[in-house]
C-alpha cells in the first residue's frame, strides 16, 4: 500500500518561534508572552530566540510582521472587483473579522505599536489601502487627497476594532461597524459625478493620482510642482 499522508512541514527556527509566539498570544494572551515561555513552546534555549530577535521588543515587533501577513493572505484572496467602493466596504468588513476572530493579535498589530516600527507586512497593509483608495479618487469620486482619505478609513477602522475588542462579545453592537464604515464613506466620497459636474477637488484629486509619476512632455520640477499644485486644491475640502 502506498502511503498517501503527507510529509509534516517543516519550520525554520525563526518561523517557529512565531508561530509558538502567535498560539501563546492567541490562548493565554499578551501577558503569557515572556522569552522563556515562547523559548520553550518553540522548543529552543532563550540564546537561540535572543540570537534570532535580538530582544524581546524585537519578538514583539516579529510576531506584529507575522500576524500581519496572516492578514494579508486573506486581504489577497479577496482580490478586487469592478467597482472600488464596493472594494472599499469589502476591505472595511475583513478589517473587522480579523480583528474580532484574532483579538491579541490585532492589539499587537495596532494597540501597541511604536514609532519606527512598521514591519515591512504593515506598510504593504497601507499600501493595499491607499491602493483601493486611489481607485475611487480615478472615478472622480474623492471629495479630499488619497493621503487624507486613507488616513481617516484606517484610523476610524482601527478605533473602531479596538473599541469592540474591549467590550464582552455580549455586549457588541455590531451594527456600529456598518454605521461607522457608511459615515466614513460619506465623509470622503462624492456622489456619482454627472456629466459637467465642475466639483474642482474630485477633479483635482482624479488628475492627480491618474498622472501618478508620468506627466508627459513636464519635466522633473514641472511634475512637482504640478503634484504640489493638485495636492494643495486637494487638500481644500
């Protein structure tokens, strides 16, 4: 008889070490996570771990990198559709779930962040975010600069999140998340731009980031300024 299981995967140490680091957050919390507990769930001496992180801030900011690609592996399946708000509300409620299904790790991600310490997973997270959000800006749709917009969706979404990961599951509201996400929609979007509609700002946000870094025929000062230009009627709403 063939043997059909498949072979155990194999970790190397530094993966191993976060993925014990992730199940002791996620079942015996924050505080669970000392060097010598996550040493021996990982099955290493602490001067191995130490070797690999450096120091404990260095694990903790790690384990954040780790839980956020977890996080991008579902905001990459969900991929993208023909309409970007819509892609907007859809990336707003994966926001939620995961926060909501892996609580300390998401107080990790964003309850505990520090200056100068995005990992490389956080910024792509932003990136995505700004991606979605300059989408809508190309519609004509965007009543402020993607920078500001993105800033406001990520900022109210993780309030949001934290607030609802403090409170008993009991207890949640959860209409709030579509109430809160609707709000946040309405405060950076336009309606359907009409034929002559002469909204000065969605243009000027719609020019912008349709140019991107290619204005043809402009040179390098010329774009510039142009950029500083669109960025400054933007930034008027």
């Amino acid at each position: 008889m063939v043997d059909t299981a498949e072979e155990p995967v194999v970790l190397n140490p530094r993966e191993r070490v976060l993925r014990a680091a992730a199940e002791l957050l996620a079942e015996q919390g924050r505080a669970a996570l000392s060097t010598r507990a996550v040493s021996a769930a990982a099955g290493m001496q602490q001067p191995a771990l130490y070797r690999l992180f450096g120091d404990k801030d260095g694990l903790l900011d790690a384990l954040a990198g780790y839980a956020f690609e977890e996080y991008l592996r579902d905001k990459h399946a969900v991929g993208t559709t023909d309409d970007p708000v819509e892609d907007l509300r859809r990336g707003w409620d994966l926001h939620v779930e995961f926060g909501l299904t892996s609580p300390a790790l998401y107080v990790l991600m964003y309850g505990e962040a520090r200056f100068g310490a995005n990992s490389p997973a956080g910024q792509e997270a932003a990136d995505i975010l700004r991606g979605l959000v300059s989408r809508v800006a190309r519609t004509g749709r965007l009543r402020m600069s993607v920078e500001r917009a993105a800033t406001l969706i990520g900022a109210t979404g993780v309030g949001l999140v934290l607030t609802l990961i403090a409170m008993p599951p009991a207890e949640r509201d959860m209409e709030i998340v579509t109430i809160a996400r609707e709000a946040t929609l309405r405060a950076i979007l336009t309606d359907a731009p009409a034929p002559g509609d002469d909204s000065l700002t969605s243009r000027a946000v719609a020019l912008r980031e349709a140019l991107g870094d290619n204005a043809p025929g402009l040179s390098a000062t010329e774009r510039a300024l142009l950029t500083e230009w669109l960025d400054r009627i933007a930034a008027t709403s």
